[in-house]
C-alpha cells in the first residue's frame, strides 16, 4: 500500500494537544471524524503517533473496530493494562505508596502491589500513576471512538476519561491527551453533543482529506517510474480520486489497472481512471438506491427522516411520525416505528445504529452522502431508474 506522509498536520496537531495552539479547543480533546478508507488510521498510526512520541509523549493506542465481539470498555480497558504493564516495576512502587493494591478500568486490574489491601485506584489515580512511572505525558488514541457509546460499559468509561482529563490536566500543564477519531461524524458527536455526553461541549472537526498533494505526489511516481507517460494531467487524476470518494486504496487500485500494459484501450491512462472512476460512483449509486427501494414504506420513511436529520433525528416524537404518515399514507405509532427502526439494524448489511442511550443513526455515512447528493440535484426520492 502507497504511503502519503502528512507530517505537517501531524505536528500542528500534537501541538494543538499539548496547548501550544493558541485558541486551540484540543488539550480538552481532539475529535476527528473522517469517511471509512480515506486515511485516518493510516494518518493516525503513521504520521501522528510518531510525531507524539518523538515529543517524549506516550501513546496509547486503541481500535474499537479490532475486535467487536468485545465490549469497547474491555478493549480501552486493555489497552491501558498493556501500557501499564511496561512500566510495573514503578508503578507497583507509587501504588504501594498510596495504599492502592487494584486499579480500577472498568472492571478490576490486579498490579500485586499489595494483594490482600482493599484499596484501590480510580481511572483518573490510574492514568496518573502510569503518566508518574513513565515520566512524561499520555495520549490516548481512540479509533472508531463512536463504538464506545453503543454499550453502559463505554459510556461509563468515557465519563471516567473525561473526569480524568480534568483532573490530570491545567491550562499550562498538560499530562493527558486524548483523541478520538471515528468514521461517521453524526455517531462520534454522540460523545460531545448534549448534557448526556461524556465530551459535552467539545467539537468534532472534519479530518482533511487528501487532495492535491496526494495527487502531485502520485503524478511524481508516475513520471519517474514510466516517463513515456509524461506529464500527467493532475487535473483528471484529481477529479477520479474525488469520484472514488478520495480513498487511497481503491484509486490506487484503479490507477494500477489503469496503467497496466494488459489495458487494451488505446486512450491515455488518465481517461481510462476517470472513467473507471465514474463507471464505480455509478454502480455504489445503484447499490444504495437498491438497499433503499427494497425496504418497505414504513422503513423507507424512517431511514428517509433519520437520513435527513442526521444527529436531531428522534424517532418518535410527533414530528417524525406526523411524517412517516405523509409518506406512507396511515398513521404510524411509536412501537410500529420502533419496529421498522430494529429491521433496519437487523439487515445484512445493517443500515441503522444505534446507542446505549438509545439514539439512532445511519450505519454506513456514505449513505448519508448519497442521500445529500440526490436532494441537491432534486431527485430524491429515488426511482426504480437509479
């Protein structure tokens, strides 16, 4: 897989994390929301996590998506326990000093500093005693943070993180970092958006998506590589990469059949990405429009509204079901809308989600995309000709 190195976001955000940003928001939390397959973890585990390291920060890293037969609390959980582990010769030394033989995460952790005590730490006392044996500050990475809230579990030990932040935390002093990133802005604002939130009052920002650059960089290759190909028009390199939703993977994917010496098209490579490129927005097209016209009215008019609210989308309150009723026709109550909403996550793919607290949202983001795009162009609903 071809490599992008974006150094200098990684440096302006580690700065943005330990305050060195003036009116920067990320010592409170960095929340970063980007499409699935455009870069994120990619970014994260290469270009930010090192950066953060070099600074003598310790990184915790987690991804919520790596094992979801497990709660997200139990996967955080170990990933701190994992961290902690490194440094058990020191920490078991600060817990003994403070009378705390277990340390709490959830659920209990034993670190045999003195068994048979009843004592035992919280996630904040935790946190600083791996930040006191470490001698530096943590940053702790959360991938696909969103899952977090789908479970007690996680809500409970967001709420604990965030008490950590603030007590580990002063506005020249920084000790704990953390960010979290997630595929679908409308999920990871459950974390920051009302009084519920674990993160109430922070922002989630979009991460930027790679552009330009990228493709200059790639143009560079090619030239370099296969001069005969010499230039090459960045220009509908761009428009392709945008068409295929700027996901690396599956441009360079394109890209390399597009550049195969098997391509039988006599046109330049470039043509023949664009229209690779276009010939994939138009089936991903497709494929929406039939998950969407293969539900019945009632679910059609529930995805529909919870689509175009995204975050204020409550399902059964009068607004919504006044509107299942001018789409359907008949009168909706709340347990046959609840209905409707459960096939809808019970579907295979899935096409809703939802929260430990019960709130709801549309699985795949991408959808959410489509659904904008049609209204823009005025032909939502779709038809059968999509």
């Amino acid at each position: 897989m071809l490599y992008f190195p974006r150094h200098q976001l990684a440096a302006d955000m580690a700065d943005a994390l330990s305050g060195k940003l003036l009116f920067s928001d990320a010592p409170n939390g960095l929340f970063l929301a980007a499409l699935r397959r455009t870069g994120k973890t990619t970014f994260l585990k290469n270009d930010l996590l090192p950066t953060l390291e070099r600074q003598a920060v310790q990184v915790v890293y987690v991804d919520l998506w790596s094992d979801q037969r497990r709660d997200p609390a139990q996967l955080i959980q170990a990933a701190i326990q994992e961290a902690m582990a490194q440094h058990r010769p020191a920490i078991e030394k600060l817990a003994t000093r403070l009378g705390i033989s277990k340390v709490g995460l959830g659920q209990w952790v034993q670190i045999d500093a003195n068994p048979t005590d009843e004592g035992a730490a919280s996630l904040p006392e935790a946190l600083r005693l791996l930040i006191e044996a470490g001698g530096k500050p943590v940053a702790l990475v959360i991938d696909e943070a969103q899952q977090a809230v789908t479970t007690e579990a996680g809500n409970t030990l967001m709420a604990a993180l965030k008490s950590a932040r603030d007590q580990l935390n002063t506005p020249d002093h920084i000790q704990l970092m953390v960010v979290m990133s997630g595929s679908d802005r409308d999920k990871l604002l459950r974390l920051v958006n009302g009084h519920a939130a674990p993160f109430y009052g922070s922002q989630v920002q979009q991460m930027p998506l790679l552009g330009k650059a990228f493709i200059e960089h790639i143009a560079n290759l090619i030239e370099h590589q296969q001069p005969f190909r010499a230039p090459v028009n960045t220009d509908m390199l761009l428009e392709a990469f945008t068409a295929y939703g700027h996901r690396p993977q599956l441009f360079i994917e394109a890209l390399g059949q597009a550049t195969s010496p098997l391509a039988t098209e006599d046109d330049r490579f470039e043509v023949r990405l664009l229209a690779y490129a276009r010939a994939r927005q138009r089936d991903v097209e497709r494929d929406m429009a039939s998950h969407y016209l293969g539900l019945e009215p009632l679910q059609q008019a529930v995805l529909w509204r919870m689509l175009e609210l995204g975050e204020a989308f409550r399902p059964y309150n009068a607004e919504s079901r006044a509107f299942y009723q001018r789409i359907i026709g008949k009168p909706v109550s709340a347990q046959q809308a609840q209905r409707a909403l459960e096939s809808l996550r019970e579907r295979t793919p899935p096409l809703a989600w939802k929260s430990s607290r019960g709130e709801y949202a549309v699985e795949d983001a991408a959808m959410t995309k489509w659904f904008r795009a049609l209204v823009d162009a005025g032909r939502w609903p779709p038809g059968d000709d999509e």
